[in-house]
C-alpha cells in the first residue's frame, strides 16, 4: 500500500465549537440527526483538577477495518493509493453489521436512505488537492491530516483523552497532552 492518509488532532486546543462537525455536514448534505465527524466533550480528572477535553473524531479508516470484515456486500475497501476506507453507497443494503462491528462507532444507519454512512476523508476534496471539510472547517487548526508515518516521525501519539487503541489499528494521531 502507498503511504496511509490519517487525521491529526490537538485536543490541548479544541475549544468544541463543531465547526469540524458542521463543515462535514453542510459539505457531504448529510440528513438531519446523522452525523459522520461528532465533537465530545469528556471531563478526566488530571492532577487533582477536573478537566473538560473536546475529541473530534470521525471514521479512523483502520489498518484492519471491522467495518469491511463484517460487511455481507462487500461495501467497504481499504483504498490502497491512500488507506482511505472507502464506503459504496450502492452496494450497502442497510443490515448495520458495519455499525455493530466498529468499535468507535462510526458508520451510522441512516433511517431515511436505509443504508449506512460514514466519513470518507472528503475524497473528491482530496482528489483536488484540497483538504477534507472537516480540517477546512476548523478555525483553531486542530485538526490536520498527513500521512501516517510523518506523523508518527513527528511525535504524534496513539490515544488521548476519551481515545483508545482497539485491534482494528485506527489510522488517527494525536499531539501529546500538555502538562496542566
């Protein structure tokens, strides 16, 4: 496979405006109560103080995609040129076997179509050379997407807070949290 596309986020940073979520929204006409990019607000406590953190997420087009594995039709591929998991809306027959399976509970049934949704890394944007809605949409710049590995060469990290790693090897990093 060529090099893995993933986004990057700074949750140090995320003040939750959903500017992310809205983006996406308005940019792939998603129906109303669906969402593919969700912002949430988690409280940890770090330090002895209680902290809210936003995390902004969305499908982490996984190495070992469970979405893609439970699928009866085969609607999902792992793209090889960028590791995009891509969705064929044709082909999805509505079962929710690919919401059931995910562990981060990406892929969403949409009630009106009857089929399941789920971010694609905006792939016509990126086709033209433009960014997903999402990172677009952001005016804190929190949210970027890169290759993997330059991420990783960066220091970027695995998990955050309300973030952990499952078996399907999620194709997302995030800044180290700062000491507070």
């Amino acid at each position: 496979m060529a090099e893995q596309k993933a986004f990057y986020f700074n949750q140090n940073y995320c003040v939750g405006c959903h500017a992310c979520e809205t983006a996406c929204k308005v940019t792939n006409e998603i129906d109303v109560g669906v969402k593919w990019r969700k912002v949430d607000t988690i409280e940890k406590e770090i330090g002895g103080r209680l902290v809210e953190m936003n995390l902004s997420h969305a499908c982490m087009h996984c190495a070992k995609p469970a979405c893609a594995e439970v699928c009866p039709v085969k609607a999902y591929t792992k793209r090889e040129e960028d590791g995009i998991v891509y969705q064929d809306h044709d082909k999805c027959i509505g079962c929710g076997q690919c919401v059931a399976a995910c562990p981060y509970q990406v892929p969403v049934l949409n009630t009106k179509v009857k089929k399941a949704e789920k971010c694609d890394m905006c792939l016509e944007l990126l086709e033209q050379g433009e960014d997903p809605a999402c990172v677009q949409g952001c005016p804190l710049q929190v949210l970027k997407i890169n290759d993997l590995s330059k991420l990783d060469a960066e220091g970027a990290v695995k998990e955050c807070i309300g973030f952990a790693v499952f078996a399907t090897d999620p194709s997302i990093r995030f800044a180290p949290i700062r000491k507070r």
